[in-house]
C-alpha cells in the first residue's frame, strides 16, 4: 500500500511551493514566538520602570518633608514620614524597603561633611555620628553650595525581584538619593539622640 501511490508525493510535492492556503496560519505561527517575547519583555521592563520611579519617589518624599522642618524634628514624626512614604511603593510588597535620612554638615573651608545625625527605618543603616559623609557619597556641586551650611540627605533602597522572572531572572537593587537644603537655612534638630543639647 505505501509504495502503491508514489505519484500522488511526487504530484503533492510539486504543488507545494505554490500552495497559498493558510499562509497566514504558518506566518502567524513563525511571528508569534518573537511578538511574545516583545510583549512580554516590554511588560517586565515597565515592571521595573515603575518601581524604580516610585523608590525615587519615596527617597524625595522623606527627605523634603524633613528638610521642611523649622528647629527639632520628633522621632514619631519622623517615623510616620517613613511610613507615608512606604505606601508609596503600593501595590508592591514593602518587604526590603529601607530608608536613611541623615543630616550632614558641610565645613565652610574644607568642603567636608561630617554626619550630624542619622535615622534609619525599616532596616536600613543609618550613618555614625560626626564621621565623615564619604566624597564618593556626596556630589561636589551639593558641597560647593553649601559650604558652612546643612544638607538633608534622604535615601531609599529596594530589592526588586521581575514579577515574571521570564527575561530578567535576577533581584535589582534599586538605590535612590536625593539632597535637600533645610528650608529654613539652619540645623534640624533630632530629638533621640539629641544633638542640638
């Protein structure tokens, strides 16, 4: 039976080339691997666009609520910025958001900022008092202008893992900081400890 047709292959394969029914089936099938990944690449880098966004978001929110701040600062209002500031990360988990705001001064001679003080939420390290705020950790532009004065330093870190994990299969550690002058051009106190006494 199988060798009794080999003109009926031979005819088939011949007719083949110029067979056009479901073309768009075969095309559909050869482009669809490709506009998959596209969409769903696009899909996971929004992801991380977005939260990235809100980190930096989360960074300037505390800090210019601090620098706000005329005279002593209350360690409850200070947490309850960190708190605000975390709803900003919704509907993500808040799991691994860290915060640190430190206060620093800038020497007016030497441009060198020492830690006046320092918080940190939810995990995060806060700097040691009157060490120094390394160079590397704030720009020379922040220092040149504020020699003699104050700067808010207000930093927000956030392990982000893809939700699909399909193109980008590693955690991200998104890192933001963000520099404020106080508003009131003089030092923000921090009630525990106090550094003002």
């Amino acid at each position: 039976m199988i060798g009794a047709r080999p003109t009926h292959w031979i005819t088939q394969a011949r007719r083949f080339p110029g067979a056009r029914e479901a073309v768009a089936a075969v095309e559909f099938a050869l482009v669809m691997p490709l506009l998959l990944m596209l969409y769903l690449g696009s899909l996971e880098l929004s992801q991380l666009i977005n939260i990235d966004q809100r980190v930096t978001n989360i960074a300037g929110t505390v800090g210019d609520l601090v620098s706000r701040t005329n005279g002593t600062i209350p360690a409850a209002t200070l947490t309850d910025y960190f708190k605000a500031a975390t709803a900003i990360i919704s509907p993500f988990p808040t799991t691994g958001l860290t915060q640190v705001v430190t206060l620093v001064k800038v020497d007016a001679s030497t441009s060198v900022a020492t830690v006046v003080w320092s918080q940190a939420y939810n995990g995060g390290t806060a700097k040691i008092v009157n060490s120094v705020y390394g160079p590397a950790a704030l720009p020379t532009a922040i220092t040149s202008i504020s020699k003699g004065s104050y700067v808010v330093v207000s930093e927000a870190n956030y392990p982000y893992l893809p939700l699909l994990g399909l193109f980008f299969k590693s955690t991200f550690n998104l890192y933001h900081q963000n520099f404020y002058a106080p508003r009131y051009a003089s030092k923000i106190c921090y009630v525990t400890p106090d550094p003002c006494t």
